[in-house]
C-alpha cells in the first residue's frame, strides 16, 4: 500500500518556467520530507528537505511547501532549466528509514 | 572517493539461479539499505543494517537474504531467482537513520537485474 504517492508520472515544462511538481501522503505520523534527484543510471541524489514544523523550506531555485491539513506537499523549481530533467522523488521519513513515491519523471524544454 | 559502490551493474538469471548482489562503502556508515525500483514505481525497501552483524527486514524482504559481517560490506542473496524480482536494485548507506542524517543517504549507481 502506497503511503507516498505522486500522482504525475510526468512533466514538461518549458526552460524558464516554474515547475510544479506534487506530492500526497497517507500516514499523518510522518513528519519529515525529502525530495530526491535520479538521473538515469545513477542513484538517487539528495536535493531538499522539509519538517513538519515548518511550511516552506527554500534553496536556491527549489522551494518545498507542506500542507500538513491536505497531506501534500510539493517541489517548485524556478527557473527551470534543461540540467533539471531528471526523475524526482518524494520521500517520507519512518523512523528508520525513507518510504518513496513512485516519481515523476520532469523534462525541461529549451 | 568511492562512495558506495554496487557491482555488477548488470545481470541476467534464469529462473531458480542464485546470486549475490554486491555492495560496500568507505565511509564509515553504520546505516546501510537495499531498495527495489520496478519500472514506473517507487523505491521499496528490502532489507536494513544498523550496523556490522545486525540486520532486518523492510517492506519486501520475500525471496532475499542479507548479512553484514563488516561496517563496508552488504551483501544481497537471491536464492531461487524468480521473474517477479526482476529490478533495478540501489544499495544505499548513511551515517545513522535520523531524519537529518539521512539527507546525507548515499545511494549506489545500481544493479538492473532481469530473471528470464
């Protein structure tokens, strides 16, 4: 049973632009949020992270915003650029280790 | 710098072969993982080590088996390959599994694995 969903399996986006991409989960005991990076034939890559006591964590270009009443949470990139093509991930921290949503794989257009 | 380091990167099994997916890191991490992806899902953990001799089961451990006789090394077993492990495999490792620290988890390059 999927405790992480991303429901956007993909993403297009022009070069510039703000991408949006989102995040549900089901256990309200999670309380700790990462999102991952993976270009293919690597592993995933840590990108940013975000606790339940807070709303918005900023880096950079990447901002994470929690809605903790929805459940949801999600990654905006502004601007995005053609390097960020990659397949993102959301993940939830269980105490001992990450639970992760499928992915969505995000392509940046020139 | 290696980092974690997973071999091979590839691999094909018939059904029923065994084998032993490799994995080590050099830096000195206690915590060390081995997640599943199947294509177009999430990665799914599989087994877990807090440290040299202790080990134990995630959310599919069905099919594999694991020790860590060292802090570097993880080894995975398969047993009676079957077509349902067909997979990518990451072998990742982190100083300890706190929240934080697992922002520093280091993940492998992968083993893609088909069981035909």
């Amino acid at each position: 049973d999927q405790q992480v969903k991303q429901n956007s399996p993909s993403l297009s986006v022009q070069e510039g632009r703000i991408s949006i991409l989102n995040c549900d989960y089901t256990n309200s005991m999670f309380d700790y949020f990462l999102w991952y990076k993976k270009y293919p034939a690597e592993g995933p890559t840590f990108l940013i992270s975000i606790s339940s006591i807070k709303d918005k964590n900023e880096d950079g270009r990447f901002t994470v915003f929690l809605n903790k009443s929805a459940k949801h949470l999600s990654l905006h990139i502004v601007p995005s650029q053609p390097g960020d093509s990659a397949v993102y991930f959301c993940a939830a921290y269980s105490g001992y280790a990450l639970n992760f949503g499928k992915g969505t794989s995000l392509l940046v257009t020139p | 710098n290696a980092g974690v380091t997973q071999t091979p990167k590839f691999r094909i099994l018939k059904i029923g072969q065994s084998m032993t997916l490799q994995c080590t890191q050099d830096m000195n991490h206690n915590y060390m993982y081995w997640y599943r992806q199947d294509p177009g899902m999430g990665l799914k953990l599989i087994y877990y080590s807090v440290g040299a001799g202790i080990t134990d089961k995630g959310e599919v451990p069905n099919g594999y088996n694991v020790s860590r006789s060292t802090t570097e090394d993880f080894p995975l077993r398969l047993e009676l390959a079957a077509p349902s492990q067909t997979s990518v495999y990451f072998c990742a490792s982190s100083l300890a599994g706190t929240e934080l620290l697992l922002e520093k988890l280091f993940f492998g390059s992968g083993t893609q694995l088909s069981v035909l």
